[in-house]
C-alpha cells in the first residue's frame, strides 16, 4: 500500500499529538477542552497544508519568480513556512478560545438579564 506524503505529513502529525502534552494553559480551562484541542490540531494542519500545496503550486505557476533557485530548495522553504504556520495558527486559536472563556467568566457577554 503506498501513501502521499501529504497522507504521511497527517499520519505523523496525528500521532505527535497523541504523544505529545497539550500546551499548559488549556489544561488548566474551567471546562474540558480535549475537544477543541483536537480540533485545533486539525484545523491548523488543514492550514498548514493548504499553504504548503499553494505555496509549492508556485513553482510550476510562476517559474520565472524563482530564477535559478532549484525547485527542491523552494520546497524545503516552504515546508520550513509550513510548520511555523501550523504552530502560529494552533497557538492564534488557543489563545482566542481562552479569551473568549474568560470573557464569559468574567461577564463579557452578561446581556444584563
């Protein structure tokens, strides 16, 4: 059975998560958040990956932007750019979430009823 490198990319990114310890500040959330931090993995690698397809789609779009830079150096860019997304997206999205939830606590939202 062959996979794409994309379907590794997912594989190895799901596995990571499991593996690794969610970041501090959503364990220490009032309400559970294993769900959304799954979520969060999710989406910011769905990101990350649509970046990476485009990004490396430029290549063959728009040759003459790169010169003489090889193809297999544009890649290794953007695969650098592709997980300093992915981290930047996860990390924009736990910080929402818990502000919206101490927003909540704090009576933010409160319509005054």
């Amino acid at each position: 059975m062959k996979i794409t490198k994309r379907q590794l990319r997912r594989i190895i990114k799901e596995e990571r998560a499991k593996i690794n310890k969610r970041p501090k500040a959503l364990k220490e959330s009032v309400t559970d958040m294993r769900h959304y931090e799954e979520q969060t993995d999710v989406i910011s690698f769905d990101i990350a990956e649509l970046f990476f397809e485009d990004m490396t789609g430029l290549y063959d779009e728009e040759p003459e932007m790169f010169g003489d830079r090889p193809r297999a150096a544009w890649e290794q860019e953007v695969a650098a750019a592709q997980s300093a997304l992915e981290t930047a997206v996860q990390q924009a999205i736990i910080k929402a979430v818990q502000d919206v939830e101490q927003g909540l606590h704090d009576g933010k939202f409160s319509t005054g009823i």
